[in-house]
C-alpha cells in the first residue's frame, strides 16, 4: 500500500520541527521550492497493492535521493543520517561553527583531512547530557560534521544562481557546449594531430575557422525573408 507523508514532516525525528530549524537561505529550502513532484504518486500508483502497511511515501524517497546528489552523498544510510540530523545543524560563516539543535558550538580545531576535509566536533560535555544524542551520536562520544574546504566556494557559487549574470552565463555556456560537440561529432576532432600546447592551439583555431565559415555559408546561401517571400 502507498504511503503518504503526513503534516507536513511535522515533529520529524526529534523533538523540534525542522522547518524551524533549517535556515531560510538553505539550499534544501531553494530546491524544494522548485521541485514539483505532484505528478508522481499517479505514475507510481499501479505499483502498489491496495492491502498491506502503507509504505514510506514515494515522494519522500525521491526528494532524499535527489538532496543525497545534491550533497554528494552516495550511501543512502548516511542520506537518512544526513536528513535525520544535519539538516538542522545551522553553520555560522562569521565564527566558522555549527549550531547543533541543541544550541550547542561544534567548532574546528583548522587540520584538513584527506586534504580536503574539516571536521566540526561537538564538546564531549555538551553531548553526554543531550537528550538528543542516541538519535544523533549514539556509537560517539560526541557529534562531528565533514566541511569540505572549498564549501565557502560553492556558496558564492550557489548565491549567485538566478542572477541576471548567470542566466547569461548559462546560455553562453550552452553555445560553447554545442560548439565542441560539433567539433568532435561533425568535424571528428575527437583527437588531435598536433603535439604541445602551440600544436593544440593551431588545430583548435582552424577547426573554429571551419566552423564559422560553414555557419557564415549557410547564412550566405539563404535568401532574405523578404526575397524568399517574393518568389513563393
């Protein structure tokens, strides 16, 4: 039997409402705004029996698939993890610490891990007497959370999504996208010839010049909208 999410996630997991607790500028926020899933339990439906337990809701699969993507996370224990907890967990830029549910500081000692990794670590003192750890930590002395260094990079990026600037972006890179695919499908660059950066640079520059001269050629050839008007 289907299931269906009730209240809206409502009290989910712990003893707060998560809506409250996710900042207003989170991506998940930005994403649930713009992902539409109403179509789905109709398409889903002739999959499910009409007796048994209800399920969990398929929507609420879809949208945890789709954050563990969008996080980076490929283990669908740890996207239950990530949803369960660190969704609530609000990172402060201006003191570079995370406020946990609790309202306690999980700080970073600045030792990259894996040359990529901070790890934000809970006081021992703070977690032994949360009546939220066997939900967040249970097999932990006390709660870390994984910040890739380049984190800070990827929040400028996401800021700047929705600009008047990058939806130019966009379509500039859709253009230049396209133009690579012709090279390597039409003009069978799918390997070049010539050694070294300068030899790179010389095949590069005579396949742009064939294709502005195919593109400029068809352009040529055909009549204006007003002559091919007149002789219809």
């Amino acid at each position: 039997m289907m299931g269906r999410l009730k209240s809206d996630q409502g009290q989910l997991f712990y003893e707060f409402r998560l809506g409250d607790a996710v900042p207003e500028d989170h991506l998940v926020r930005k994403i649930d705004a713009a992902l539409d899933l109403s179509w789905l339990r109709g398409e889903l439906a002739s999959h499910y029996t009409s007796m048994g337990r209800p399920s969990i809701d398929p929507e609420l699969m879809i949208r945890m698939l789709i954050a563990g993507y969008v996080f980076a996370i490929r283990s669908e224990r740890l996207i239950c993890r990530e949803v369960k907890v660190n969704l609530a967990y609000r990172y402060e830029p201006t003191g570079d610490v995370y406020h946990c549910p609790g309202g306690k500081r999980l700080a970073t000692s600045g030792t990259v891990h894996e040359g990529k990794t901070l790890l934000y670590r809970a006081n021992k003192l703070d977690c032994d007497g949360c009546p939220l750890k066997p939900q967040c930590c249970p097999k932990e002395p006390s709660r870390k959370i994984p910040r890739d260094i380049h984190e800070h990079a990827r929040d400028v990026a996401r800021a700047l999504a929705g600009t008047e600037g990058f939806e130019l972006s966009r379509r500039q890179r859709k253009k230049i996208e396209m133009r690579f695919a012709h090279l390597k499908r039409i003009l069978k660059l799918g390997r070049l010839r010539l050694r070294g950066p300068r030899g790179a640079q010389d095949e590069f520059v005579l396949a742009a010049i064939a294709q502005n001269l195919r593109r400029f050629a068809s352009l040529v050839a055909r009549p204006p909208p007003a002559q091919a008007l007149r002789i219809a």
